[in-house]
C-alpha cells in the first residue's frame, strides 16, 4: 500500500471515537454502536461480552463498520481486554468492565461524499 494512502487511512481510523459494527452469520444480520479507538490501519471497537455480534464473529469474521465519514470493508477477530495495545484508550474508559475488544483489520475503506450520498473514493488495504 502506498505510503500517502496507508496516511491517509490510518488518520481517517484514529479520528473517530463511535463506529456502527454490522456482522452476520447465524444470529442473523447484527448491528451496534460502540466505542472505538485505532492503531495503524486495526480499528478496535469496545463490545459488550453479551452482544449478539460476537456470537456472529465465531462462524464469521467478515464485517462493515461505518462511521459519518466512511465505510470499512473487514476482518474482524475478538480479543480480551488485557491483549489491548499498550496506547489504546478504550481499556481504560469506565464502561470497559464486561466488555471484550474486536479489532477489525482494514481490508477496504470507502470515504463519503461531504454533502449529498455515495462514495467519493474507495482505497484497497492489504488487509490480513
């Protein structure tokens, strides 16, 4: 992945705080709101440990998460608490008690139009 592009990527990661996660699999198709945070081009995303997207996560990695900004095409793996980054934020915030962390690796990302609908640039990662 071209340097400028791998930038722009990981900065459009790193300046969202909130993301909608969506799975599906056997608990049909799932959607939350949760907390996020990045690290390089792995967004992290604090779930609740009873949240029905996790059951889809064990049949089904692929997710989309989507923010006001843009729509991330990814490889999701679940993950305790104490396996977070050193610099994540999200392990520390009160609400973390009872929750797992999902990191999604960017396999696709597209930006959004400012005003209006669709997608006004669509940038490949190298994903897993």
């Amino acid at each position: 992945m071209l340097e400028p592009l791998k930038r722009r990527v990981t900065v459009a990661l790193q300046n969202e705080t909130t993301a909608t996660l969506s799975t599906n699999g056997p608990g049909g198709i799932q959607a939350g709101f949760f907390p996020c945070d990045a690290a390089d081009l792995t967004l992290y995303l604090l779930v609740p440990a009873s949240s029905d997207v996790l059951f889809n996560l064990e049949t089904e990695t692929a997710v989309v998460i989507t923010t006001p900004h843009w729509q991330l095409e990814g490889e999701a793996e679940v993950m305790p608490l104490n396996q977070a980054p050193p610099a994540l934020r999200l392990v520390r915030l009160p609400q973390a008690a009872g929750c797992v962390l999902v990191s999604v690796i960017c396999c696709r990302i597209h930006f959004n139009w400012t005003e209006g609908w669709g997608y006004r640039e669509t940038i490949d990662c190298n994903g897993r």
